[in-house]
C-alpha cells in the first residue's frame, strides 16, 4: 500500500507543501512545467535547490510579471524587508473562477474550490458574516491559490493509498491579522485545524497559514509518527523566513508499508439504473475514475419489479466512498447506492520504461506478499508489434520473457 508521510513538525504553508510533494516525483521539473501550463495569469512557477542544517530539498517561488497582489513589508524589528501580499479583494466566488478556467483535472478542481469553500466558511463563523461575502485576504492571491491547486495536482500524479501526517507546529507568541492583534494560532487558523493534531512548536510567530491547516485538515487521513515503510522518494519544501530554532521546512516521504489484512481495506459501491437513470452514465464511469475509484463497471440487470437495467458497481478505497457515493447520486437516476466494506490485499505498483529488442517499453511492476511480477503496458505492445510487423501475441511474448 502506497502511503504519503508528511512531516508539519515545523509548520505548514501550501507552497511549503507543494515543494516537498514536488521533491517526491519521479520527475520534478515536468510536473512544474505542467502547472505552469494549466492556465495561470500573471505568475510562474520556479524551483530552486538549497540545503539548511543538514536538510536538502527546494525552494518554490511564483515570479510575477505584474505586481497586483504583492508589496513591500519591513520587519516588526525593522531588519529585513520581504515581499508580502497586498490585502486583494477576492470573495470566494472570484476565486472558483479563477480555478474553473484552470486546465486542470476536474478531481483538483473540486479539491481545490473545496480547501476555499472551507476557509470562507471557517472565516464566515468567525467574523459573523455570510461566506460568499467574506474577503480572502492572503489566501486569495493568485500564488496562494496556485499553490493549493498545485497540491492536488501533485496528489493525483502521486496517488497515494493513504496520508498521514505528524502534528502540526502552529507557532507561539502572537500574529497580526486583518482585525489587530491575536493569540497564535489566530481564530481562523485554529477553527480551521479542527481535528488536526497540532503543537506549538520551537519558533515565537507563526508558523501556520491558513492555506496550510485547510490543506492538512482536507488530505490527512490520521496523525502520527512515521510508520514503518520503505521510502522511494523525499522532497523537502522550504519558506523565505529564517527559523530561529528549527528549519523552515515541509518534508513528505512516499513510500509502501506491507499491506496486511489489518491495514488495507475498500469499498464496494453498488446501484441498479433502469431507463432514463442510464441516461449519462458513460460520462459517470469517467468522473468516477478521475475521483479515484480503483475500478468502476456495468452488469446487465432483469429485475421483476422494474424490468431491464444495469447494475453499477464501483471499488473504491474508504476514504473516497462517501464522495463518490454522492457522485453517483448526483449524475444518475440512483435512488439509493449500497456500501460494503471489504479487506483488499493489493500489490504494491511502479511503473517504469525497460529497453528490449522490440524498443522502448513501458512495464507495471507490482510486487507484495512474496509475489513479483512485470506486466508490459498493453498499448506500447501493440505499438511494437505494429512496428516490427508481428502479432500482438508474439510482441507481448518477447517482452515478457525480456523483462522477466
């Protein structure tokens, strides 16, 4: 089982986040070009290599080619000055616009407008106020919502079985928001990390956004140590700031742990759909893969009651049944969807490019149990069976045996 660690020890922001997913890709300057491509105005995003007390990793930064958002702020000590935002006047709606024009999955889209959706809400019921009122200060500049779009574009390129998080350091001492003064972590903040294991930490400010608690609190599915697992990939992300103590830093690290009976399980999702409730349901079967169903498929169904159907069942793990249960309420004629829980042994799964004699190919390898085993990818053997004018069969054969 696939598993994401990621260490808020010293505090979470979503570019600190995006940096450390970023570090645990396969190939890391690809997927930022991919968010450089999905549709952004006005900024770009660039990464750097640093290394602080021992830890390496990436800086992430949005260079910008005008300055709506951003000025200049100097220190409270009256040191150093930084680049900060300006107070922008996003509402909620302006920023689920910005976001529904992205080239994005619709999965990280709905993720995404989600993470703000709660945030409005959050800051809604603190200042008494109705959410699509509420000004997203900060957390609506462009590079804010970049990064939280980002983070679930990293998520679906990474698709981890499970998250999990340590606690997160908030910071102590006191912050300044847009209404004065406040108690570290800000009312906003707090609300936020609801159900969010979190510490002071080792630094007297702030080392929680509100784009970071939203984000934890939305991806985490439990909080705790390290487990034990075998690491494949690690990213650090790193902030502007100089912590006085610690590193300002995010790490994650993706790796497997052994999947057993006890810490694997799913979920089976099952409908039947008569007449007019089928009206739709190809374009359903792709919205349930993009929402992370493991497999999604169709029966033909005789009922004495309501004649000829379909039945539609859906295996999904069980952190993602109740979203897509309400997915398939929404876009179907389903009156109803049954829910079984169920133990899944799964093996772990890479996938990698091997040469053979017939070229370039690309392989699934999948390994748990005491079991491993290469499984060429179906479309590239038929691409070399084409080329070397021989049968599928004969092409799936030879690189079998190569890539035993």
């Amino acid at each position: 089982m696939s598993v994401l660690y990621i260490d808020a020890s010293m505090g979470i922001s979503g570019i600190k986040l995006l940096g450390a997913l970023v570090g645990c890709m396969e190939r890391p300057e690809l997927f930022i070009r991919k968010v450089n491509e999905c549709g952004f105005e006005g900024i770009r995003l660039e990464s750097r290599d640093t290394a602080v007390k021992g830890i390496s990793g990436r800086v992430l930064d949005f260079t910008r080619t005008d300055e709506e958002d951003y000025g200049d702020e100097v220190d409270d000590d009256g040191t150093e000055t930084r680049r900060r935002h300006r107070s922008v006047m996003r509402t909620l709606g302006d920023v689920e616009e910005i976001i529904n024009d992205l080239s994005v999955s619709g999965n990280v889209r709905r993720r995404a407008a989600a993470v703000y959706e709660m945030m409005a809400k959050v800051s809604a019921g603190v200042h008494g106020r109705d959410e699509r009122d509420i000004v997203l200060h900060r957390t609506g500049s462009r590079d804010v919502i970049a990064s939280v779009v980002g983070v679930f574009m990293a998520l679906e390129e990474l698709r981890p079985d499970k998250v999990i998080s340590s606690a997160v350091a908030v910071g102590t001492g006191r912050t300044r928001t847009s209404r004065g003064e406040t108690d570290i972590p800000a009312p906003v903040v707090a609300k936020l990390l609801d159900g969010v294991e979190y510490t002071g930490g080792t630094e007297s400010f702030e080392t929680c956004t509100a784009d970071g608690a939203a984000l934890i609190s939305s991806i985490a599915d439990g909080y705790s140590e390290m487990p034990a697992m075998t690491v494949l990939r690690s990213g650090a992300g790193f902030g502007m700031r100089e912590y006085r103590g610690g590193v300002n830093c995010v790490r994650a690290m993706f790796g497997n742990i052994a999947v057993t009976a006890a810490n694997s399980s799913a979920a089976e999702l099952e409908t039947e759909l008569y007449g007019d409730g089928c009206t739709g349901l190809e374009c359903c079967l792709a919205g349930l893969v993009s929402l992370g169903a493991k497999d999604v498929y169709t029966l033909p169904l005789v009922s004495a009651v309501s004649g000829r159907g379909v039945l539609l069942r859906v295996i999904c793990g069980d952190r993602t049944a109740d979203e897509i249960a309400g997915y398939i309420l929404k876009n179907t004629g389903a009156r109803s969807v049954r829910r079984r829980g169920c133990v899944a042994y799964e093996l772990d799964e890479t996938r990698q490019e091997i040469k053979t004699s017939l070229g370039g190919v690309r392989v699934t390898r999948l390994e748990g149990f005491g079991i491993a085993k290469t499984l060429p990818l179906g479309e590239d053997v038929a691409a070399a069976a084409a080329e070397k004018e021989i049968s599928y069969a004969e092409a799936y054969k030879r690189i079998s045996m190569e890539t035993d």
